[in-house]
C-alpha cells in the first residue's frame, strides 16, 4: 500500500512515519510537510535513503501538488495542521488557511480519485468539560470550539464528513487527548517543561495550574489509527484516550520535576491564556469495542522514557529551541 502522509515531518506525524515503515515493512510512505517551524527534518534522519519513505516539501494548499501526491498514492492520513492553541489566539488566519482550506483541498483531490481518507484531529473540537464532574467526551459530544485552533479543526472535521455524505468519500475521523513523546516541539507543554528544566530554567504554568487533561503516548495514538484504517467503519469518527486520564497540568509538572529531581521553585505561575478549557477526558468505548483499541502505555512510566529521551537526544532539542534545526533544511529546499 501507498499512503500519503501529511505534515510527516511534526511531532506525530513523525513518530507515525516511524511506526507504520516499521509495522508495514512493505508499504510505502510519501511524506508531505511544508516545514514551518514545527517541521523538522531531524526527525526523520534514521530513516536515511530509505527507499520507502519520499519527503517532499511542500503546501498542502497547493493543488497541484496536493492532486499529484493524490493521484499517486492509495490512502491520505491527514496530520498536516497548525496546532498550537497560543499562537491561533495571536493570528487565526493561519490556522484557517491551513486547518480548514488546506483540508477542503486533500478532500477535493481525494473524492476525484477515490481515495481512502483519515483525519486526524483532537479532543478540543468538543470545548471543555466542567472541572468537577465526570463527564467524558465520546463521539456524540455537540462540537463547541473555544479558541480559534479548535474552531479551524472542527470547521475541517465537519468538510470531511460532508465530503463522506455528499460524495461518499471512503473517510474517517480521529479525535485524540494531548499526545507527548519523542521529538514533541517544545512549546508544548510536558516537552517545554522537561527541556526547561534541563537549561535549570523555570516552567511556565497558566493559572492556578489545575486545567485537567487526557494523555495519550503517541505510540498508542499512532497504532490506533492503523486500526482504524484496518477496522473502521467508513464515515464514522472515533475518540482515542489513553490510560492514564484526568491528571491536572499541575500534577504532571509535579511528575516530571520528581523525575529530574528538581522542587517546586521551578515552577513559575503566569497570568492564563484567554479561553483556556477546563478539562478534557475522553471515553475510547466504542474505539475499544469497534477496534480493539487498547492503550498500552503507562503515564508514568513512558513520562519517565520520554524525559530519558529528552536527556539523550540534547542536540536535538537545542537545536529546535536556538532555530538551528531549520538550516538542516535550508540548505536542501531553501528557506
């Protein structure tokens, strides 16, 4: 099978990258990114000349080039996103050039040449859910977006199912908790945490700290959608959660300076974003039922792998934090 990845040089896509070659050796993979800053290439140099793996720097709101790769392959997983919920809230327009147009232009390509299509997308399309209850969000939670980041990622969730009810477009939809793991940009929050607290810098925490999260090691997020693609049902969405759920923002900043034996010093509390949801959780029944989905990966003990990583690939991370990173790639596609 040939599939076409997008955004396979960011975080997930690029542990995804890693998991199907290394789970469907006789697959192939193309790899659409058009490296932005959450691009990079480093993360995908193990892979070396591999012949079945072919990166190409590009938009995916080229249509052109988005037609070609299309055409070419048999099967669309849709990472390639704007993502980051702080600078949506300084500039949204990028996030609807990219989350939204980009989307309707893979879908467009995908229904002219009958290809399979999965969107992968996240748990803040449903809002927040109230701090004290236990509410979870399945796949029939109303859609209501709270920041920009959320609102372009629903807009792009609703053009896929469009596209599967008005053109019977062979897709599917995930919707998955906060991912951490190897190569993770560190700007979110468990990667800004640990690399800061390798610099001896302190750790910005919004609010009072108590904002309640689903973790998901992407791994787990990773073999959930080769389920998907094996098992799902077309048309249908499913929510993926991991083991370890309801842990407050506070809470695992407490884990990882246990971790690195670090005390709450390092802890420096900042004035909170606007908007910020409450809490996410996430209900993977019918993933569970429908897939066989099961998480397999402890909070606790892959928190610990992914700071024994963080402290084993320094270069890589410094080299993210101090831009360095992006001359890996200039030199190879320009600027």
């Amino acid at each position: 099978m040939k599939l076409l990845v997008t955004g396979g040089a960011g975080f997930i896509g690029s542990n995804f990258v890693h998991y199907w070659l290394k789970n469907h050796p006789a697959d192939e993979i193309t790899n659409l990114d058009s490296l932005t800053y959450a691009g990079n290439l480093e993360n995908l140099k193990d892979l070396g000349q591999s012949k079945k793996h072919i990166f190409v720097k590009g938009d995916i709101t080229n249509v052109d080039l988005v037609k070609t790769l299309v055409e070419a392959n048999d099967v669309i997983v849709h990472f390639a996103a704007e993502s980051h919920v702080d600078r949506s809230i300084m500039d949204a327009g990028v996030f609807v050039k990219t989350n939204v147009l980009g989307t309707q232009i893979l879908l467009q390509a995908a229904k002219d040449f009958n290809k399979r299509f999965h969107q992968v997308s996240t748990d803040e399309v449903y809002g927040q859910l109230p701090l004290a209850g236990k509410e979870k969000f399945s796949e029939s939670s109303p859609y209501q977006p709270r920041n920009p980041y959320a609102a372009s990622k629903a807009a792009s969730d609703h053009l896929v199912r469009s596209f599967y009810h008005t053109h019977g477009l062979a897709a599917t939809i995930s919707n998955t908790g906060n991912n951490f793991g190897p190569y993770q940009f560190p700007e979110k929050f468990i990667a800004l945490a640990i690399t800061n607290l390798l610099e001896n810098k302190k750790v910005p925490l919004y609010g009072d700290g108590l904002n309640v999260r689903d973790w998901l090691y992407v791994d787990d997020h990773c073999r959930a959608i080769d389920l998907i693609l094996q098992k799902g049902k077309i048309g249908d969405t499913y929510c993926i959660g991991g083991l370890t759920q309801g842990l407050s923002n506070i809470e695992v900043l407490k884990k990882i300076l246990a971790i690195l034996g670090k005390d709450e010093s390092m802890i420096e509390y900042v004035k909170d974003r606007p908007g910020h949801d409450r809490r996410y959780e996430i209900d993977w029944t019918k993933a569970q039922k429908e897939l066989g989905y099961q998480p397999e990966h402890d909070f606790d003990q892959y928190l610990q792998k992914t700071v024994k990583w963080y402290q084993t690939n320094e270069t890589w991370w410094r080299n993210v934090k101090s831009g360095e990173y992006q001359k890996y790639y200039e030199k190879q596609y320009g600027s």
